[in-house]
C-alpha cells in the first residue's frame, strides 16, 4: 500500500521516536504534521524534515494535555494536506521514584501526558480518520506489561495506554480505522532528559521505530497486528 500523498500526525514529532517516525514517513512520500510544546524545537525539526524532500512538514506547537489545543493540531493539519490517514500518539513523560518519594505534582504530570495525552489526541482525530479509514498508533513500552521498582506512575500510565489502544482498536475497527501499539524496550533518545550516545548503540533506535510504523502503514487493510513488542536483539545482559 502507497503513503505518497496521504498524511500523519505525529505528537511529540521534534526528537527521539517522534522525530524517527516523522522521518520515515516523510521519506515515504507522506505529509508529517509534528507537535512539541517548545517553538523552537517544532521549528527546527520542521526544517530538519523539510530538508529531507519527499513529503511535505508541518510544525505545530501543542501541549498534548489540552484537548482545544490538540483539536486545532488536527484542523491545522487537514486544513494544510486535505486529510488525515494516520495519527502516531507518541508523546511522553517519564519519572522515576519510589512510592514513598513519588510526589502528586510528577504523578499527576505523568497521567495526564502519557494517557490524557493519548485520549485527547485520538478524541481530537476521530472524525478525520473516519472519513480516511485511518490508523491511530500509540507508543506504549514494555513497561505497559512489565513492572519494575521505582516505576509505580510510569507503569500506570503505559499499562493504561496499552488497555486503552486495545480497547480503542475494538471501538473503531467498525468505521475501517485500525489501531495498533507499539510496545519498545530501551530506545537510544533524549527520554528523561538524557541525551542518547555511543555507548547507547545496543538499543532500539529512533529509525528503527519509525521503520515500524511505516511498514504498519503499508499493511494491506485486512490485516491488524494490533499490539507489537519490540526489545533490543542483543543487549548487555545478553552478551
């Protein structure tokens, strides 16, 4: 199946595995729209996407956890490329603490970006992939199924986006949209405010991800691979 010509919506889109899958997809020939919460990051991964030919890019800047602003994302983007087939939910937060340090403020930033987040923006496309028989991707993480220590408000919010896709994908698959998350281990990005290095080789790559996605987007439309875990193939541990 082409993506030349169809059109994506990537939160989220300006680094790490946003910016991984807006490339792949604009190297496909589709139209990216991106969102990020800071001006200048959305305008310079808007330039790094243009640059690369292929589809057009669109940067827009959006807070995932206000639903007006998200809604405007999405008219912004059909406004530009006439439609939307596909709508890549990426954007996240991650914090870490034990239970007893965990404080309401980081809890409730975490809740309502990971999985507000990801409602607000499928609520906000709904109708648009309806009239495009699109996809609604999510990236969750393994964390989505597997728990850890220190983990209580990560865990919590990617086990809600795991149920919450899968759910979804049940509600919508009656209008042609299909729904499918994507579930990766350790990914080489900018998540927690650490920035990837050489030593970060081993992991799942940004382009690996967006490689996925794209390849999602081909598969004929009788077929659903509705939830994809995704591990490094040879981490530390295993050598």
């Amino acid at each position: 199946m082409s993506l030349n010509g169809k059109s994506a919506l990537v939160t989220g889109g300006s680094k790490g595995i946003g910016y991984g899958v807006a490339a792949a997809l604009v190297d496909a020939g589709m139209d990216v729209a991106i969102t990020a919460r800071t001006e200048s990051d959305v305008r310079d991964a808007e330039a790094s996407l243009v640059a690369r030919g292929g589809g057009r890019a669109l940067g827009l800047v959006c807070d995932v956890r206000d639903l007006a602003q998200q809604r405007g994302t999405v008219a912004a983007t059909v406004e530009r490329f006439g439609r939307l087939d596909a709508l890549i939910a990426n954007a996240g937060v991650g914090h870490f603490a034990s239970i007893e340090e965990l404080a309401p403020d980081d809890w409730q930033r975490i809740i309502d970006t990971n999985v507000t987040g990801v409602y607000y923006s499928i609520k906000a496309a709904v109708e648009a992939l309806k009239a495009s028989k699109g996809y609604f991707v999510t990236i969750g993480s393994l964390a989505g199924t597997n728990f850890f220590p220190g983990g209580a408000a990560y865990n919590a919010s990617k086990f809600a986006v795991t149920g919450f896709t899968q759910a979804v994908m049940l509600d919508l698959r009656t209008y042609g949209i299909r729904s499918t998350v994507i579930m990766p281990g350790s990914v080489a990005t900018h998540f927690s405010g650490s920035a990837p290095s050489d030593q970060d080789a081993w992991k799942i790559q940004p382009e690996d991800l967006g490689g996925m996605v794209r390849h999602l987007l081909e598969t004929p439309a009788r077929t659903l691979p509705s939830k994809i875990e995704v591990r490094p193939s040879m981490p530390p541990s295993a050598r």
